[in-house]
C-alpha cells in the first residue's frame, strides 16, 4: 500500500518546511498539504494543497477517506505567548485540534499520528538544567496544561485503541523559511532577521534566559525518523525529550557578533519572561538517542552561519 501523508498545518513554520522534506522522499502526489491559511509557493507548485479546517471532524474524515491518508502530521497550535492572551480560546483550539485527529485516526485507515509536543510541558518545579525524560511535570502555562494533556492523550489512543502515535517535545526551532508567531522562543528567529536588517534587536528576554533550541533541518529529519522508526524501538508513547543545543540571548548575539562587528543587543523583557523561566534550561534527550537514533548536525556556530547567510539571500532576492 502506497504512504499518503496528510500534514495539517502546512503553511506554518514547521508545516512550511515539512512538507518539502516529506515530498522528496514519498512523492509529491503523495503529501497532502492543508491549513486554513494559504502555503508558500514553494508548497502550492509542487503538490496538493487544500484549505482545511482541523477543528471540522467530519471534513477532517472525509478527507482521510477520500484521499486514502495512511500517516498524519499534525502542527496546528496556538503558540505559549500567544495562548496567554486568550487561554480559553487557546486551549479549545490546541485540545479539540488534537483530539480530532487521534478519533480520525482511529476510525479511518490512517493509523499513524505525528503530534508535536515541547519543552512547554515542564514548570517551575521541574529541574531546570539536563532535565530528564521523566520528572516533575506541573505547566504553568495554557500552551503546557495543553501540550501535557495531549501528551497523556496520544499515549492512551495508542493503549487503547492501537493508534500509532508518536511525538517529540520539540525545543525552541530556528528557521528563515516561515517565521513562527507567538511563541517565546521566537526572538532566536528574530534576532536574524533583525540584526541583517538593522544591525540591532530588543530582546524580549533578560540576558542570560538559557533555552533549549534546534535548527530546523535538525528538527525535520529527527521527525521523520521518528516516524520511520521501527515500531519496536519505542519504549515510549507519550512524547520523547529532544533539545540539541542550549544557549541565552547574550550568547547567541556574541555568536551573531563574530560575522557583523557592529551588532548591538538590548533587553525589554515582557510577559514571555516568566513563561521562558519557568521553562528548562538544557534538557536531556538521550532516550530519544538511544531508541530511534535521534541526532543533531547543527552548534550555536553553524546555526548562525547558515542563518545569516540565508536570510542575506531571501532578502536580496526580495530587493
Ligand atoms: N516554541 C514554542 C513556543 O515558544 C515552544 O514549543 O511557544
């Protein structure tokens, strides 16, 4: 039987490069792209993209019938800092986003569910450096009581009802191909885009606020060999702890500082202050490592070389 692949959320910024990644290896006709906003060109030239709303069950369904989806991916969320400006919206929104596609799966053939989960899960009370895959877990946030529910959620489909699900806390995720919205790691994206363009950025975190972070190509690859894995190797079927590297705003503007001399930092920390602090600082991923070979290729260095350097093209090809 030939792979489908629905990925909801495909115009975002991890749906945005997913889908290419996803294509190139299963066929372009073979990757459904949906969101309920419109994709990059890249996405819509290249294959199948259709507005879809995953909050509609019944179309959500039908769609899984239709188009014979035997895998999904879906990325549709409300992001920590934006969940905190309407959190009973936010939560309704990620929950039943969710929860429809673990039924869907469940009664169509599409048996294999990606759900992304984050470093959001853990709180205050959680230890903050190298935290283990099983600790403490109390979210202060609607985005973490979210994405914890969801965790517990997934598992138990998979218990109970046999749904091949699978999921990875994914870290702060750096990229220059779509820019994320409402998140708190989002200043190690726009930092980039500043600091190419004006040679300064207003930090919305203090200094020395250390989080976890990966490149997206880093992230893209660990997702899709997750997927792949064996179903054997799995010893978990909540979510897997996955963080490459960590660092602070002051170090990532020393890093930035390496390739333009003049950059120059300042801080104005807001709201997502307190959600970043009561986030992990470092976190240990090494069951991920030890169960599906979950690596990383890309240091604070590389990151922002290749940063740098892309976001230079995308401008210049817009001038
Ligand atoms: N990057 C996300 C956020 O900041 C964390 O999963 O909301």
């Amino acid at each position: 039987m030939d792979t489908n692949i629905l990925v909801i959320g495909s115009s975002g910024q991890i749906g945005s490069e997913l889908v290419m990644a996803l294509r190139k290896i299963y066929g372009n006709n073979h990757v459904f792209a949906t969101d309920i906003k419109q994709p990059t060109e890249e996405i819509r030239k290249s294959g199948p993209f259709q507005i879809l709303d995953v909050l509609d069950f019944n179309n959500l369904l039908h769609f899984l019938v239709r188009f014979n989806i035997t895998e999904i991916y879906n990325l549709a969320a409300v992001l920590s800092g934006n969940a905190e400006k309407i959190p009973l919206q936010a939560w309704d929104i990620n929950m039943r986003a969710l929860m429809n596609t673990l039924e869907a799966a469940r009664e169509s053939g599409a048996k294999k569910l990606f759900w992304p989960s984050s470093i959001a899960v853990f709180g205050p009370t959680t230890p903050r450096r190298n935290t283990p895959q099983t600790t403490i877990m109390e979210p202060n946030t609607v985005y973490g009581i979210s994405k914890l529910a969801g965790e517990r959620w997934g598992e138990y489909y998979n218990k109970r009802y046999g749904v091949d699900f699978r999921s990875v806390r994914y870290p702060g995720l750096i990229s220059y191909k779509t820019e994320p919205g409402g998140g708190t790691t989002d200043y190690a994206v726009e930092i980039f885009f500043e600091a190419v363009k004006k040679g300064h950025y207003q930090c919305f975190l203090k200094e020395n606020t250390a989080l976890p972070m990966m490149f997206m190509e880093d992230a893209i690859s660990n997702t899709i060999k997750l997927m792949q894995a064996d179903a054997k190797q799995l010893s978990l079927r909540s979510s897997y702890n996955m963080a490459g590297i960590s660092f602070d705003p002051k170090q990532l503007a020393a890093e930035i500082r390496k390739h333009i001399p003049g950059f120059t930092i300042s801080f104005k920390p807001d709201f997502r202050q307190a959600i970043a602090e009561s986030w992990p600082a470092s976190i240990d991923d090494s069951v991920a490592r030890r169960d599906w070979n979950m690596e990383t290729t890309y240091d604070i260095g590389k990151l922002t070389s290749t940063m740098l350097e892309k976001i230079r093209e995308k401008l210049e090809k817009k001038a």
